[in-house]
DNA sequence: CCTACCGATCGGTAGG
DNA sequence: CCTACCGATCGGTAGG
C-alpha cells in the first residue's frame, strides 16, 4: 500500500480534530459521523484511514500523546537540569491546561476516567502513557536530588505521585469551577512540597475562549 | 400524582443501578435501553419514573450523592474533632475505592471528566456537589486547626485542595494500574502534609471482584 | 476518497 | 408499568 504525503496530512488533520473532540465528548462519545463531519469528510473517507473505532481511538491517543510531549515533556526539559527542570515540566503542564491546548483539558485525564474500568487495548495505551509520565517525574525527581538540590531522603516515586495529584487536581478544578485560582493552589503545593521558591512562567499564548 | 412506595422502591432500585453502571459506562454511555435491561424492565417503564435522559442523569448524581455522604461523610465524621476527623474522612474516602463501593471508582471523578468541559445542568450539579466536598475538608482542616492541631499558618482551603488532589490521584491510578500501592502513596502524602502518624483503618469489607 | 446501503440501537412518544 | 412504534444516528460494509 501506497501511504501518499496528502494522505498523511488528511490523516493527522483527522487525528488532531478527534484528539480535541476527544476531551470534551470522550473517546466513545466521539462518533465516526461527528468526526467525519468536523474533519469535512464523509464517514466512508474516515474508513479508508481506519478499519474500526478501536483503532481510530488507538491512533487517536497516539496522537494526543504526540502533543503531549511537544507542549509539556519537551518544552520543560529545555530546562536546565535538577530541582529547575522539574518545575518547568510542572509548569509547562499547568500552562498547557491553561491555554486549552485540548479544548476539555488534559487529553489523559479524560481518557482515565473513561477506561479505568474497562480493560483493553485503550485502556492499556492510556495506562502505557501514564506510566512513562509518572516515570519522567520520578526521573527529574532523582536528578534534582543527585544534584543536592532535594533531600536525600525524598522517595522520588512518591514525590512524582503527589506531584501528578496536584497538576491533576488544577485541570479538573479548573475545568469544573472556571476558576484559574486553582493553578495557585497547585503551584503553592508544588513549591511546598519541593522546598522551591519559583515563580511561575506566565502563558505566552493567550487562553483559547470555550467552545460555546 | 400519588407515588406509591412501591414505586418509590422500583425507582431507588433503578438509579442505584444507574450510579453504578456510570462509573464504568459514564453518565452518557450509560443507555436508556441498557439501563431498563439491567433493571429488569421496559424502556418505556423508565420513561415513566424519568422523562428524559438529563432529568435521568440529574437523578442519578443526587443517588451518588447520597451513597457518597453514606460512605465516607457520614462515616468520616464518626470520628471525634479534630484531626482525627480529618484523617478518618479521607480514610473513609479510599476505603470506598478500594472496597470499590462503585465499580468504576469515585462517581464524581468519572462524573466531572465527563462533564467538565460541557456546561449544562449535570455540569452544575457535579459541580455543587464537589464544591460541597471541598467545603467539608476546609471546615474539617479549620477545626483542628482550632484544636491546636495544625499549624495556625496553614491555609485550610490549600488545604483541601492538596487532600482532594491525593484522594483523586489514589483513585485513578488504582483504577488504571490495579494497584492499591497508591493508597499507601495517597496515606503517606495526607499524613506528610497534617505532619500525622495515624494508620489507616483496614477495610472491613471484602473488596468486590471486578466485573468481567 | 465517495455514495449508498446494512442491522442495531439511540432517545423519546402514543396509547393503554 | 407494558407493547409498539417514531426518526435519527450508531459502527461498519460494498462497490467503485
């Protein structure tokens, strides 16, 4: 099969629309028709790229993942390494929720509520993202304190659990309440937790306004 | 209208059954249809206790609700003032996760992925509901606070946050990962954070099996 | 990538 | 509380 360069850009047009559908009606509320609808496509054309929703949702978390890493794990490593670099991940993460990079928030927080509790192929990619997340904190942890920057003591496991809690906690609140007060209150626990005093970068790019 | 207990009884039995089926369905997968099956009736026997799937769904979160103020408030508050109330109150919280009192975890973690970037009664509803939750922690923190049993400088609303985001973590990760070490990663972060030494209460009950 | 179609299920209603 | 039905949409397929 011949995988033409326009039919590559149609493909990760489609996948960036599902992506952003996605957190606001879900993965299985997300339909072939609605997204072959906001893509200008007809539902025969979305089949063409996928076999069947399972897979439209695989490559769809793929792609999530994909932003992922360019809006949050790329853009706090350019830190310089240690107890920095660490909060520059946190705070490229609270940044990425606030500029509405997904329109519903974090793309993995949606997708965990959905399938925690149905075992699966999707479920098990969303788990697989996660866990090399939990994992890049637990990293950036172990490196600020090789570098005397957090107490030896800290277990960096679980300073990467309460670390996730707390970026967490922010997008839901923030989600639920319309209230950017919330990324203070994570920030604070953060710099507490980390014995830090930085500040927080301000969003370069302005808020996307909520779909109506 | 005259509502027999009868029907009163019918209509409990259907929205336990609707709380539950939402924490693994979500309150939109969940279907009228299904829902009927599931409680061994008709669709248009739904109809008559419901009459549209808002008011159905509105419903169920109010019978959440009050398996939740059964499970963990009432519960927690058992416990004598103070910051042992506190602790019991988030104990009492894990214990209904881990119990899996819901099927899917917390109905309002599921509920308010869901619905948070989807304005409309059921967005409200969830909402007041986890502003309630918030409140209690507050209030709880204020009180043993007043004890003397907390720092006079903490923030008892900071406070809150960072329990309701340790909660949540322990929650959803338990649920991706089936794994309860995360309740002793939640334990350890709410003690860290009271500077307590309490140990958690083992659940009495058997957790439930997964449904296959 | 399209049109045209499949059976199944959706939320909801009529009438009893 | 039931049966019987409505139009719309679901995921998916055939054929081009």
């Amino acid at each position: 099969m011949v995988i033409t360069r326009a039919g590559e850009r149609t493909r990760d047009a489609i996948l960036l629309q599902a992506a952003q559908l996605a957190t606001v009606e879900g993965l299985d509320g997300l339909s072939i028709g609605q997204l072959a609808h906001a893509s200008g496509m007809s539902k025969g054309g979305l089949y063409a790229h996928f076999g069947s929703k399972e897979e439209l949702q695989l490559a769809t978390v793929e792609t999530a993942r994909g932003i992922f890493v360019t809006e949050v794990v790329r853009t706090g490593l350019a830190a310089p390494r240690g107890l920095r670099r660490l909060l520059a991940v946190c705070d490229a993460f609270l940044s990425h929720i606030e500029r509405r990079v997904f329109p519903g928030g974090c793309f993995f927080v949606v997708a965990m509520a959905e399938v925690g509790a149905r075992p699966g192929p999707v479920r098990a990619a969303v788990a697989a993202q996660q866990r090399q997340w939990l994992d890049l904190l637990e990293r950036l942890a172990g490196e600020a304190q090789a570098l005397g920057e957090l107490p030896a003591e800290l277990d960096p496991a679980q300073l990467a659990f309460e670390l996730e809690a707390l970026l967490v906690a922010a997008n839901s609140l923030f989600l639920l309440f319309d209230d950017q007060a919330v990324f203070e209150r994570a920030w604070s626990g953060i710099k507490h937790r980390l014995g830090a005093t930085a500040a927080r970068r301000r969003p370069i790019t302005k808020p996307r306004p909520r779909a109506g």
